[in-house]
C-alpha cells in the first residue's frame, strides 16, 4: 500500500528481519534485549529503570495499535516499529501516525532493512497537544452563523451546507423576487455584510454583474433557488 523499502523485496521480508537492527538499536544505549518475552515481541532493560516494550510489524494497522495499547499495562515505555518504505505515502502515514503514537502515549520507530537504521519518530510519555484557537474560533463562528441542521452526519464534503453556502441560497432568492440589484442595497436588504463580495467572487456561478455594482441572477442560480428551502430550513 505505501511502497517498497528500495532494495528490499516486500516478498522477502518477514517481521523478524526487523528484531536484529531494533536489538543492535538498543543495545547500543545500554539495554540487554530479549525477544518474545511473554506477550511482548522485544524487551529490554537497563538497570533499574521500567521495561522497555517494542512491538514489530511490516507495516502500520489498527491491530498494531490496539496492541501497543495492550502493551501498557506493562510498561509505560512501549514503541511500535515498522519497516520502512519508500516513496510520499510513507511519509504522509509516518506523519500522521506520529501524532497518533503521540496521542496514545506510545512512542514510535522505523526500520529501514536494507541498511539496519533505526529512526526515532516519537517516544512515549504524555502528551497535551496545543488547542489551535484560530480553528476553534472558524469552528464556533461557523456553528453560530449556520442555520438549522441542514447537512446528515457523517456525509461527504460534496453538497455540503455551509454558513457561507445559505448566504448566497439568501442572496439569490433575494435576486430572484426582486430582481438586479446593487450590492449595497442587497447587503441590507438580507442582512448579509458581505453580499457585494460573494457576487463578485461568484463561487457557485449563481450570479452575474450587470453592470457597475449591480448583479443578477444566473440560470443556475434560479436553480439554487428551488432547492433553497431546505438550506434555509430553521431550528
């Protein structure tokens, strides 16, 4: 699915090719490492300090999660290691299985068969991520701006209703009992500050400039409003 390591046929590879270099790995930073000790594919210890639990596998996947998870009533040190791979959808799902390791508590590495090398892309501990106000705030003005509950759970972004969207469905249906209008007149007439901008943009092609300051309504915009009562439905 996300590519091969380049010198390392994915038929010939085997989870345990990825013990010696992960055992050398650690060995390296004082640990003795012993491999299935119990549940657990590797641990190591080094003196007095809690185990160290790596699960292996080929590739990323729930279950491999789900057992790393499992893997912490045992330790707080538990790593998932897969087999490194070549090529941009590798990288995106170490990327984005990073922050998931991150989320989990449970830290993460790669191994790369052709050579041995081990990376590091997290370790396990703790982990508070930063809120992002900026999308909290687009969340929450969105939320506050949409009108009823238009869309179904769970549904694709294609047909979407949007705060945004029920605007123009309100410029439009303005347009259409009244006629052409200038920008500022329509502003006020449907409450939407931002009226003369989203004809101009035209971002659905609904509406067309008849001349300066003034804007129409385009077939398809006609159209729109046929459909509009449900993107207007109300609480």
């Amino acid at each position: 699915m996300f590519g091969n390591d380049d010198t390392v046929p994915a038929m010939s590879m085997r989870e345990t090719d990825l013990y010696p270099p992960v055992k050398a790995f650690l060995e390296d930073q004082g640990y003795v490492v012993k491999a299935e000790v119990g549940a657990a594919d590797v641990v190591a210890l080094r003196g007095g300090e809690p185990p160290v639990v790596v699960e292996l596998k080929l590739g990323f996947s729930l279950a491999l999660f789900h057992q790393c998870v499992e893997r912490l009533k045992l330790s707080e040190d538990v790593y998932l290691a897969v087999a490194h791979k070549a090529g941009k959808p590798f990288y995106k799902a170490v990327k984005a299985n990073t922050a998931l390791a991150r989320r989990l508590g449970l830290g993460l590495m790669t191994v790369r068969l052709a050579d041995g090398l081990v990376t590091v892309h997290c370790d396990p501990g703790p982990y508070a991520p930063r809120k992002n106000q900026k999308r909290k705030a687009t969340l929450l003005r969105e939320f506050a701006r949409r009108q009823g509950d238009p869309n179904d759970g769970g549904q694709t972004r294609a047909g979407l209703v949007t705060a945004y969207r029920q605007d123009a469905v309100k410029i439009a249906v303005y347009l259409f009992e009244v006629g052409a209008c200038k920008g500022a007149d329509v502003a006020k007439e449907t409450g939407i500050p931002k009226a003369t901008a989203m004809m101009r943009d035209n971002h659905y092609g609904w509406f067309e400039k008849v001349e300066k300051g003034v804007y129409g309504l385009t077939p398809s915009g006609a159209d729109a409003v046929a459909v509009s009562a449900r993107v207007l439905a109300a609480d």
